[in-house]
C-alpha cells in the first residue's frame, strides 16, 4: 500500500479494529528512531564541540551558537559562543549554561 491509501484507508475508518496496534507500531518506531540519533549523536560529540541549537521551544533559542560543556545520557550542557553572534534574548535565556538534548545540537562544519 502506498502512503496516501494507508491514510485514506485509516481516516475512512476501515481500519478501526487495528488503529491501536498500528498506534503502538508507531509509537515503537519513534523511539527507536529517537535512539539511534541518541546513539549516532552521543558517539561523534565532544566536550568543546561548537555548533549551533535546532528544534527548540521558544524558538528564538534555535540558531544559537553554543560549545558543549558536558555530555549527560541523553542531553548536552552548552554555552553560548562567545565568538559568535547569538541573538541577546537566547543569550540571556541560555545564560552561562543550560542542557539540551544532544539530538537539538547541529555541530559546525570543520573550518
């Protein structure tokens, strides 16, 4: 089935008795997908790594240049660079440190 009959197929209700399995499915499939880029992001990050932030809420914080301060499990400590511009409103909401999760962080391209 392609993508758009699936859909058809579950809004005009044909698909009712399976809608929590197929839930379930998806719900499985994030979590391994949110995973692996834990996994991926966790093995290439080092503590000094500069990048900046994407996929945050508010997001005027997304584009801020950071540095990596520290990993955790599953989120990173930055501060903001202090060589690059950065909005003064993320500024003031990153202060001198906050966590992140580290699949929020895009590293630099190597200059």
């Amino acid at each position: 089935m392609e993508t758009y009959e699936i859909l058809t197929s579950i809004a005009a209700g044909e698909q009712d008795e399976k809608i929590s399995r197929i839930f379930d499915a998806l719900k499985e499939r994030r979590k391994a997908i949110k995973a692996k880029q834990e996994a991926i992001a966790k093995a290439t990050l080092s503590i000094g790594d500069k990048g900046t932030l994407t996929g945050l809420r508010p997001k005027y914080i997304n584009g801020a240049h950071v540095i990596v301060t520290g990993i955790n499990r599953t989120r990173i400590e930055v501060k903001v660079d202090e060589d690059k511009f950065t909005s003064s409103r993320a500024r003031d909401r990153l202060g001198w440190g906050s966590t992140v999760p580290m699949t929020c962080f895009v590293p630099a391209a190597e200059e």
